[in-house]
C-alpha cells in the first residue's frame, strides 16, 4: 500500500473515532443550517480538523480544498476532504456515513478513501495500483444489461429546480431495474460500485469533496464515470453517471432525454 494511503487511513481513522464517541448523543450537538436542507455540526467541523492535523503533519506544503473550512493554501498537490458524508443520516442515527479523503496532483486523483467507521470498512485505490477494501481487492459489477441491475442514487433535495428532470430519470430506469436505492452517503454510494454492491449510480448536483475518492476508487476497480453526457466534467458539474462500461451507456440512453440545458454537462 502505498505511504501516502497509510496517512489517509491514520486521518480518516482519527474522524472516525470522533464520529462514533458522538453518534450515540447527537443530541448534544450544535446543528446549523448552511442552506436549503443542508445541515453542519460542530462533530463535522471537529471531525475536519481531526483529518487536517494528521495530513498537515506529514504533508505541511500541500493544499486542501475541505467542506467545512473550505480551500488552504496553494499547491500542485491538494486534498479534497469530506470529513462527514451524510450528516443529516448522522444526525438521526441512521446508520450510513462515511469519511471521505482523496489526494490530486495537478487536477489528477492520486489516491483515495473512504471510510465506514460504524462497519470499519476502508475503502482506499491509488492510480494505477486498483482498488482495496480493508485487503481484497475490489471490481465493479460485470453487470450488462439493466434488467437484474441494482442502482444507487441521490435525490436533489438542495437544487429542486432539477426535481422534474431526475424524477424523469428515476421513472425511465426504475422500470427496467431489479431496484434503486437512496442510502444518503454519495461517496459510500461509489465505493459501494466500486465494490460491485450496486452495479451502478447516478446522482444531481454533488460538490467535489462528495465524488472525489469515489470516481478513483471506480475507475480503479474496473468501472467509469462521467457527467450526464458522457463527459468528464463530473468534479466541476457534480452531476455523475458510474457503472462499468456496458452498463452506464446503458444508463445514460436512459437519463440523456430528460437533460435540460443545465444539466448537458
């Protein structure tokens, strides 16, 4: 495994043990709105500052482009941290969230994590070198065809200007499809792909901290993703298609129809 993985999973280990001290009294937390449901906590802020100690210690010259506190400092390498992925599940114990770190050397993803702290799965890929979970190597799903398929996805609750566009996705696909699910951790979501546990995912209106890790994790287990088009301007759209290959065509035949002007990239 890579050095610059172990310091990841020191970060995310160091976050998740904070998330679990605080999971069982959320009550006591200080929860403020940033926007149209969407939540912060002091254990999203604290959980933050946790994953920045132990990469600044390591790493004191590299960037970081973080949820809570946003972008520091500049540099060819910059870490892309979402120090609770799920917060409103988190909040009303509902037991799926995730920490998510990935590492990008000028504008390419390096290395990636997410972590599962209520299972202790982690999930890490460096480019080139595949995917893991804990030891095991992962592949995404060898899935062809939509029938039997099992889909991920996420609701835009933030931006419900696209409410009508997704609910015509969601109609189009779910008629073909064995089921789709909406857990309410994006990057949890795409280890889930990379992982083969659901063979594909797509989701409106992400922010970069949310796809980062889980775009290498896919690719690096065999899998692709794109924006609604087909394209690579997921990080900068926050709109994603992931599946392997035969599979997100497939996806995206039946999502291209409803895109509106917004949404073709």
């Amino acid at each position: 495994m890579h050095p610059t993985i172990n310091i990841a999973i020191r970060a995310a280990r160091s976050a998740g043990n904070l998330l679990l001290r605080y999971y069982d009294r959320v009550d006591t937390l200080n929860v403020s709105a940033k926007g149209l449901n969407d939540f912060v906590s002091d254990v999203d802020k604290a959980s933050e500052q946790a994953i920045i100690e132990v990469l600044r210690k390591s790493y004191p010259d590299h960037a970081i482009l973080a949820e809570e506190s946003g972008e520091h400092g500049r540099s060819d390498y910059q870490w892309v941290i979402d120090p609770l992925d799920g917060t409103t599940n988190y909040l009303h114990g509902f037991p799926q969230f995730s920490v998510s770190i990935a590492l990008k050397h000028k504008g390419v993803l390096e290395h990636a994590l997410v972590y599962d702290p209520l299972r202790d799965e982690m999930f890490t890929a460096s480019r080139g070198a595949g995917a893991l979970l804990n030891d095991r190597r992962i592949r995404a799903s060898s899935r062809k065809v939509l029938t039997g398929a099992l889909l991920g996805t996420g609701f835009p609750y933030r931006e419900l200007v696209h409410l009508d566009p997704y609910l015509g996705m969601f109609r189009d696909l779910i008629s073909e499809v064995a089921g789709i699910r909406r857990p309410g951790s994006a990057a949890l979501d795409l280890a889930y792909v990379a992982a083969g546990r659901l063979d594909g995912f797509w989701e409106l209106g992400l922010s970069e901290w949310d796809i980062a890790a889980g775009a290498l994790l896919i690719k690096e287990a065999g899998g692709t993703i794109s924006d609604l088009s087909g394209g690579e301007r997921y990080l900068e759209s926050g709109n994603l298609i992931a599946a392997n290959v035969k599979l997100h065509n497939l996806m995206r035949r039946k999502i291209q129809p409803h895109l509106n002007e917004q949404l073709r990239f």
